[in-house]
C-alpha cells in the first residue's frame, strides 16, 4: 500500500518518517526518489524550489513499487498523486507553524505563504480534488511529539486504514486565523 505522508512544509512529515523508518516501516523521500528518477522539470525561481514533474515521479512510483507492500512516501506533494492509496495529512496550528519556520530561518514572504496555505486548508483541498474522503486522514501536530504522531499513524495502520471519526478530514479548522490581528 502506497501512503502519502504530506502537509504544509513544518507539520512535521520528515521527523515523523525518520521515526516510522526506526521502526523499521519502508519510507521513501519524494523529492530525492523524484531527482534520481529523472522526476525534475526546472526550477521555480521565484521560490528558489525544483519543479517536479508529477505525470513522470506517478509513473516511476508505480514502476517501482508495488501497491502490495506499505511504503510510506514522505514529501508535501505526496498527495498530489494518484499512484497513492492513502493520504495522511499532518495539520498544525498555524502560531506553532510560524515558529516551527521561524526556527528553520525561512523568508518572512516563505512563512507567509505556508502559514496562509495552513489555514486556508490548500493542501487538504488539493487531496480531497484527487483522493476519496475515506483515504484521507488528518493528524494535528501541534503538541504532539514525533512519537505520538508515529503511534497514531502505526495504529491507522493497524486498523487497515479505516475511517475513523478522530482523524477523518473536516475535523481541523484553523479559518478563524483569518481574522486574527497577526494575519493582517
């Protein structure tokens, strides 16, 4: 089973994997699995970022691995694709975000840009246009440690991915952020 671990960048998804790795679960990074299949398409120079070209990373995905086998694939575009069978989608509070960017010493324009991302709900839009609602779970990060995301996720795992109301998608709302005096 092919199951993307996405979310804003800083929810969490690299530390969450180094975890689920250690225990011995197979997780592949996106963007390095995407640069040695030949995956890039150019270069974003306004945002200083590598395009990735989604068509061809879907076809080497599904080339390499086998639906059969659970591979967590970690990248915040994972669930940008439809080779993947599930999405779980790490969620955090925006005001924790911003730290958590302001740590990795990120743009104020960069920050800026995830923060409203964050609270307008992009990422989980984009999976819900691509992924049925029943494949899609959200997990709050914002005071979680690493392991206790881990957990939550084996045990998604263990219960074969089914629906549960606690990280069914719909349950986190940041929007009121909208209107807070730090958004403006």
């Amino acid at each position: 089973m092919r199951v993307a671990l996405s979310g804003t960048p800083g929810t969490g998804k690299t530390s969450v994997a180094a975890v689920l790795k250690k225990q011995g679960y197979s997780v592949v990074h996106l963007h390095a699995f995407a640069k040695e299949n030949h995956c890039i398409a150019g270069v974003d120079k306004k945002r200083n970022s590598q395009l990735i070209d989604m068509v061809k990373l879907d076809k080497a995905i599904v080339k390499n691995f086998t639906s059969d086998a659970l591979v967590f694939f970690d990248g915040h575009i994972g669930h940008l694709l439809n080779s993947m069978d599930k999405v779980i989608l790490l969620r955090c509070h925006p005001k924790e975000l911003e730290k958590r960017l302001l740590k990795k010493k990120w743009s104020a324009k960069k920050r800026r840009e995830n923060i409203d991302a964050e609270i307008i709900d992009v990422i989980l839009c984009e999976a819900v246009e691509r992924h049925p609602s029943e494949d899609i779970f959200e997990i709050d990060t914002t005071k979680k440690t690493v392991e206790e995301i881990a957990t939550i996720i084996v045990t998604i795992v263990n219960k074969n991915f089914q629906p549960t109301r606690r990280y069914s998608i719909g349950q986190i709302d940041w929007s009121e952020e909208i209107l807070s005096k730090n958004h403006m």
